[in-house]
C-alpha cells in the first residue's frame, strides 16, 4: 500500500489528539508487519472476526488497519463488547454483509473493553456503535441493533455517496477487488528526513518534529506534505496541552482572542469543526489590527488540518473572505 496523503488523514488525527495516544495510532508499516493482526480473544467472547473482508482491529492496528485501508474502499467500524446483547444481534448482520459485498467495502471490528481508546476517538455513548470511515474521515455512523433492510438501504447510500471518491469500491464491484495483488503494489521510496520528523512526532516531540518540517519547507517551499504534517504537528502540541474549560472561558470572555483560540482548538479536538471555525470567524469580525490577523493566522493553519476540497473549509474560507472585506 502507498503512503497516505497527509491532507487525507489530518482530519482523523486531528480528532485523535484529542482522545488517544497518537504515538500508537500512527505507527508506520514497519510497526504495522511487528504487530499482531488482533488481540487474543478474551474469555467468552465471540471467535475473532475472519476473512479477508472481516477483521479485528487494535489500538495498535487502527492506523494501519482503518485509516490506511479507508483511502480505497470504506471501513465500517462496528464497536461492540462481549456484554452487549444487541451487538450480539447485529455485528453477525454487518459480518454477512460484508463477505457478501466482496470488498466493496470492509467491517473492522473492535472490542471497547480490549481497545478503551479507540471508542474515546469516536465519543462512544452507548453500544452498538458503527461508525464509518472514508478517505480518512468519519462520514457516517448509528447506534443500536438495526433491521438487515434498513443496514443495507446505509451501506448501498455510503457506497453511492463514496464511489467517485474511493478507488477501490468500483475495482471490487467489477471483480477486481479492494486492492490490487501485492505483487503488483510498488512501495514508494522513502524520504529519510520525513522519517525523523514522523520519529520525533511519534515519540511526543513536538518542537524536534517542527523543526524537521520547516527544515524541509526551508529547501522544498511547495512541498505540500511537509505543509500539511507542519500544520498537523503544530495543531496536535496545542490540542495536548489544552485547558479543557477552554470553550467555556471562551465563552465567558468573547473578546479574549487567546481564549478563542485556545477553544477553537479544543474544538476541533472533538471533531466539532464547524463551531470552530464559526468561532474563528465571528472572532475576526469583532476584531481589527494586530488581533484580528492572530486570529485570520490560526483559522489559516486549522484550515492546514483537512483536504482542501473538505466542504466545511470551502464553507468557512468563504465566511473569512466576507468577515475581512
């Protein structure tokens, strides 16, 4: 499998700063053929999910696993625990569904009790939970135990709804499958200095990793993935040592442009992207001089943190251009 784009998985790992240990989400694919494919089965619990379109994932697999995969065809998360009755129920559903679909798209599931973080990454309330995962992004999800006909009109949606996007849906629809054979996938070569910046990003630090993206933008200024692991290193330093009351002083203090910034960031953490830059812009209208191009600065480098064609930057680049002219 090639490398990702940055641009594609920012928004996941933007969210995941958030919530778990990036270190262990984001290990390269070296960590990836060390680690187990799934965790022992506990005790009780139902047989570890098989086959080539069902699988168990892992705190240490997820990168790897979920994000990597979902670049090609979706990866429909199913969070559920061997407690759980209506899990019971449902993950046989979405299992025959998937072998049914021919890797048109994939079902990782993973067990809440065994990987505590990965259900902190979603916001998990209740269980059963499925969230699906496309291009690097959560684009769908429900709760509960629902009808074969009702999972099947959301799986038939999502595929419609990703098909142009995500290569590998059409490949298995046509008999292809979800990725080409591997001896066919060609590894693309790697760039040493990207590998001790994503090192020192790996290993919490932040200030080494910056200065190793900036050295390479400092030789290559329009090298568009040091831009965006910049922007995605700078973002993830901030998001770890964030108040977390950092939204309600904000909110008690509307012109503290400091507090604003530090809630928009805190936001974005909690995938609550559109209250961000709403905070942001509305931030910038109340400002003027020196304040206001702080905050048109920040909203600039969150903007860094999705792809470029994400409609809610589209949406708010264009709120900015209204606020500032």
């Amino acid at each position: 499998m090639t490398r990702p784009d940055p641009r594609q998985t920012a928004a996941m790992s933007a969210a995941l700063s958030g919530a778990v240990d990036l270190s262990a989400l984001k290990a390269r694919a070296d960590a990836q053929r060390q680690a187990p494919a799934s965790a022992p089965a506990a005790a009780g619990a139902p047989p570890a999910a098989s086959g080539a379109f069902v699988f168990d994932v892992t705190e240490a697999t997820f990168q790897a696993d979920v994000v990597e995969r979902s670049l090609q065809v979706p990866v429909v998360v199913d969070l559920w625990a061997d407690w759980c009755g209506p899990c019971k129920q449902l993950s046989p559903v979405l299992e025959r569904l998937a072998e049914a679909g021919g890797g048109a798209w994939l079902l990782a599931k993973v067990d809440v009790d065994a990987n505590p973080r990965i259900a902190q990454l979603f916001g998990v309330q209740s269980i059963p939970t499925v969230v699906a995962i496309g291009g690097g992004q959560p684009v769908d999800a429900f709760t509960g135990a629902q009808p074969e006909p009702q999972i099947r009109q959301w799986i038939t949606a999502l595929l419609d709804a990703l098909r142009e996007r995500l290569p590998g849906i059409r490949a298995a629809e046509a008999g292809g499958g979800a990725e080409p054979p591997p001896e066919v996938v060609e590894e693309e070569p790697v760039d040493p200095r990207f590998v001790a910046a994503e090192d020192a990003f790996e290993q919490g630090d932040f200030a080494a990793a910056e200065a190793a993206y900036e050295q390479i933008l400092a030789a290559e200024p329009a090298n568009e993935d040091a831009k965006a692991a910049l922007a995605q290193v700078k973002f993830t330093a901030r998001a770890e040592a964030a108040d977390p009351s950092a939204v309600a002083k904000a909110d008690a203090n509307p012109s503290d442009v400091d507090a604003q910034l530090a809630a928009a960031d805190v936001e974005v953490a909690q995938q609550q992207v559109d209250q961000a830059f709403a905070r942001l812009i509305a931030s910038v209208r109340q400002t003027a001089g020196d304040d206001r191009d702080k905050v048109r600065s920040h909203l600039v480098d969150l903007f860094g943190l999705f792809p470029a064609d994400d409609p809610r930057v589209a949406k708010a680049r264009r709120n900015l251009a209204s606020a500032l002219f």
